[in-house]
C-alpha cells in the first residue's frame, strides 16, 4: 500500500487516540482527557478516543489488579498489546504524561510503540514535578527531545522544559463554565472548600493549620476536603489533634458531580507545594469562588496576587490564614477578585483552545507526510 494510501491527508477528518488515564482514576490527566474527549464528540474534523493506561484486565487475570504489588504487572500485561493494536489505527497519538514512575510504566512504552508504527506523536507533559524529574532522568529528556511536539498546560512547565534545551507549546486546561455556574458572592461567609487529592505534594496538612487559625477568629466556620490519597489516615488524625470542628473529608467526588462543592462554598484554597496549572483552581475561577492558593510551581501563572486572588509562600499556614481573614474582612476584595478570575477563565474555554489543539495535531501529522513524501527526480 502506499503512503498515500495508509495516511490521511491533511484535510481529511483525523483519528487521534489520547493515551491517559481513564476517570476511574481521578485526577487532573484524567479530567483533562475525558473533557477533551467530550469536546470532540461531533466535530467534523477530529475523531477522538481514549486508550486508558489503567485498562481492565480480562476476567482470568482481574483479580491480580487487586493486589498491591502485582497490580502494576497485571496492568502492564494488558496494556502494551492494547498499545499495538490501538495505535495502528490513529492518525495521530497523543499521549498524556505524568513524571517517575508514571513516565516509565505509561507514556514511554506508548511513545515507544507508536514511534515502531510511525506515528506521530504529541506528549502533553503535565506534572509539577518536572523540574527533579527531569533533572534525574536522562531517559525521559531524550524521549521529550524526540517526540513531534510537547505541549504544556502553563509557562512554568515551558520554561522548565527550556532549561534543559527541549522545546514545547503551551496550550491551557479547559474549563467547562457551563459546568461550573458562577455566583456573586456579596457576603462571605466562612465556608471553605479544597479539591486537591490527599496526598504529599498537595500539603493539605497546611490547609489544616491554617482553618484552625481562621476557626479561632471565626468559631463557625467549615472546611470541607474534596479528594483521597495516601495522607486521609493521618490528616484525620491531625484535625482531631487540633479539636478542629466542621472539617468534612468528602472523599473523591466524580467531575460531573464537583461543581456542587464549589457552589456550597464560599472560599476556595490550595496549598501545595509543587503544583503545574491546576484545573481545580479555574474551576474555583468560574464558580465565583475568591482563591487563596501557595505560590508553588505554574500557580503564578495563572493566579497573579491581588489579581485573581491572593497568593502565600508555600507551607506558610499563617500566611494562608491571614489571606482567607483578609478576605472574610474584605467582601470589596472578594468581589474584584472574583470578577477578573471569570474573566481570566475565557482563555480556557473550548472556544478559545480548540484551534490551538487542531493545529498542533495537523503540524505533527505534515510534519509526518512530509517526511514519507517520495522524492521526485528532477
């Protein structure tokens, strides 16, 4: 067959395969990948599905991908010959990324494979972690190096990625505002909310510390934590140690279902410590929510200070607390805050990002026909 047989042109509808996590593993790759999805649903010129990292395995071998320390080999048995006979299909591969361990069991043997194929390839790196990442890994540099196109959510990963000499485009998270009402909030009261996963580089032990603080200026105040992880048994632990009141650990909430903790609350905070461009924080944006958040990471980026909300130094819990009184303080504040957030959210719709991911597909894909092109004799 030739290759103008076997590839599309450029002006044909394109089959793009996302590789990523599937919802049942919640997190910001997985909402991103199922939005993304969800937005190319009809449109006549892409064809979007999902090949999931996390695939079930068949009925024999099921139960091992219940076992902690076989899960990641049951997994892996089901998922590299999904990758072959998936990514023959595609036009272009466009693979989700996370950083360590990730990398290796997830995006690499998807790039691997799909290179063997000739595919093209758009890598959407998307952790906080890259800067350590990608300074002990030389495997991972050199499969960023080699891919079409990397493409990153915020600044902050473009200039990481610049540092070590590898070129990307940035292309934001999108935000559903349909998804997530706004609402004017004229007077706060001191209802908190956090959606970040329980675990260690989300800090939420500072959160913690800090509502203690604020609880002590204001005794009805309520924290509700959106999210699960590995620090539940002892950030538990901790608010009965601080004789915390009106803290609820809501557990994981599935995204069609999320906006309703938002919609309850009437301030929005995160404090982790390592951060890329968190979605959690737009979502707040569009829901009329006024955010405190640390300065870690690409938060910069899309939060600038006394802008679109107030930032504090990373594991400062007074620094946070003050900032959630100023604004309890401050209902003016709030309100200005809140009304260049929303604005800010434009950029992240579909309609202003789906161009952009178009054209990043169509740019891999000639780049590709390109390279096959037969020479002609002069």
């Amino acid at each position: 067959m030739s290759v103008s047989q076997a590839t599309p042109s450029i002006s044909s509808r394109l089959h793009v395969v996302l590789v990523a996590p599937s919802l049942s593993i919640l997190g910001g790759q997985a909402v991103q990948a199922d939005r993304l999805l969800r937005a190319w649903e009809g449109d006549a010129e892409i064809t979007a599905s999902l090949l999931a990292v996390n695939p079930e395995a068949p009925r024999p071998i099921r139960a091992l991908q219940r076992l902690k320390y076989v899960r990641t080999v049951a997994t892996q048995l089901v998922y590299w010959p999904t990758l072959v006979r998936r990514l023959r299909q595609a036009d272009v591969v466009h693979v989700f990324s996370a950083s360590y361990s990730s990398f290796l069991l997830a995006p690499w043997p998807a790039v691997k494979i799909a290179r063997l194929l000739g595919k093209p390839v758009v890598m959407n790196y998307r952790s906080g972690e890259a800067p350590d990442h990608l300074a002990r890994s030389r495997l991972a540099r050199r499969t960023l190096e080699r891919v079409d196109l990397n493409v990153v959510p915020s600044r902050f990963l473009h200039d990481v990625f610049a540092g070590f000499g590898i070129s990307s485009r940035i292309i934001p998270n999108v935000v559903d505002l349909e998804g997530f009402p706004f609402r004017e909030r004229r007077r706060l009261r001191p209802r908190l909310v956090s959606t970040r996963n329980l675990e260690p580089l989300y800090n939420v032990e500072c959160t913690l510390l800090a509502f203690a603080l604020v609880q002590n200026r204001h005794p009805d105040a309520t924290l509700t934590l959106i999210g699960g992880g590995s620090e539940e048994s002892r950030l538990r632990t901790l608010a009965r140690k601080l004789r915390l009141r009106g803290v609820t650990f809501a557990g994981r909430v599935p995204p069609t279902e999320i906006w309703r903790a938002y919609a309850d609350a009437d301030i929005y905070v995160q404090t982790p410590n390592i951060d890329n461009m968190p979605t959690s924080v737009l979502e707040a944006y569009a829901s009329g929510l006024p955010v405190v958040a640390t300065a870690a990471g690409g938060v910069p980026a899309i939060l600038t200070d006394g802008e679109h909300g107030l930032l504090v130094p990373p594991d400062d819990h007074e620094a946070v607390a003050a900032a959630v009184l100023k604004l309890l303080d401050d209902p003016a504040l709030a309100s200005r805050l809140t009304a260049t957030a929303r604005a800010r959210c434009e950029s992240c719709t579909w309609a202003a990002v789906r161009q952009l991911w178009l054209d990043a597909y169509r740019s891999v894909l000639e780049r590709t026909l390109g390279m096959r092109a037969p020479v002609t004799a002069p």
